[in-house]
C-alpha cells in the first residue's frame, strides 16, 4: 500500500506522463522529465513509468543505473562533482576528490546527512583546457586545487 509520499510521486509522474504518449521511445525523455522534477528517479516512478509504457521495471532500472545523469537517490541540494577524466586526473583531481570526501563528511555516491550536500565523481565535463575541474550544481570551477574546493564548498556551506 503506498504512503503519502508514493501517492504524491504516482499523481506527478501521472502528470509527466499524460504529456507523452505511451511509445517506448519517449522513455528517456520522460526519466529526464522526472529527474528534473525530483532530482532522482524514485522506484515508485519507475514502476508508473513501466506501466505506461509497457516495459519491464527491471529494464527501466538498467537505463537509470547506466546513464551517469540519471540517479535512483536523492541528490543533495548542492551537488559537488569531481572529474576524475584523464586530463583532469594527471593534473590532481584524485587529490580534490579525497579532500571533497573530507571535508563533507561523505563518500561518492552519498548525500549529507542533512541533505545540502551530495558527492559525485564523473569522467568528463568538456572542460579538459581548464584541468582540474569540479562542478557544484553544473556551475564548473577550473584550474582546480584542494585551497578553490575548500573556498567553493565554505561559501555553499555560509548559504541558507
């Protein structure tokens, strides 16, 4: 029996849905439509998404989990991703990356206990002539060292 939080979630994937008829190939359109509304994919709207489009939750699930925009967790409201690509990794940013760890209390893949912060890490961003690079909400910071994070992620933290 779904609670209030899945029956809220099931009404506005409805909503999402009813703008796109129900071919398959409208799939990655409506799983960004829903990850824009939530900032993640709930498994509740996974299964509304399977249902109108008549295709197996667990193949809905693969598409999720193989895209790196996609995310079946909530993200926090500052997401703090660190490009470990190679222009970006011969010039530090493994060492950005153990200190984003650090300093946010998290590991990649995790949001903050209070739900500010999230901790990504991903291959690249384009931004390889401005290497090392992280991004805080897609906002890019280049020319990355530990002391810019440190700054970067202090002025989020003064926000709210």
């Amino acid at each position: 029996m779904p609670n209030c939080v899945d029956k809220k979630i099931i009404k506005e994937t409805d909503e999402i849905l009813s703008k796109f008829t129900n071919s398959k190939d409208n799939l990655i359109i409506i799983l960004e439509e829903v990850q824009k509304k939530y900032g993640y994919i709930p498994q509740v709207a996974q299964v509304e998404i399977s249902e109108y489009l008549n295709i197996p939750v667990a193949e809905i699930y693969g598409v999720v989990t193989f895209y790196s925009r996609f995310t079946t967790k909530p993200k926090g409201k500052y997401n703090v991703s660190v490009c470990l690509g190679t222009a970006c990794f011969v010039k530090g940013s493994k060492e950005i990356l153990e200190r984003a760890k650090q300093k946010l209390g998290i590991d990649e893949g995790e949001t903050s206990k209070d739900g500010k912060f999230s901790l990504d890490s991903t291959r690249c961003v384009g931004a390889c002539g401005l290497a090392p690079v992280f991004t805080v909400n897609n906002e890019v910071y280049g020319k990355a060292t530990v002391k810019k994070l440190d700054e970067v992620i202090d002025e989020y933290m003064k926000k709210d």
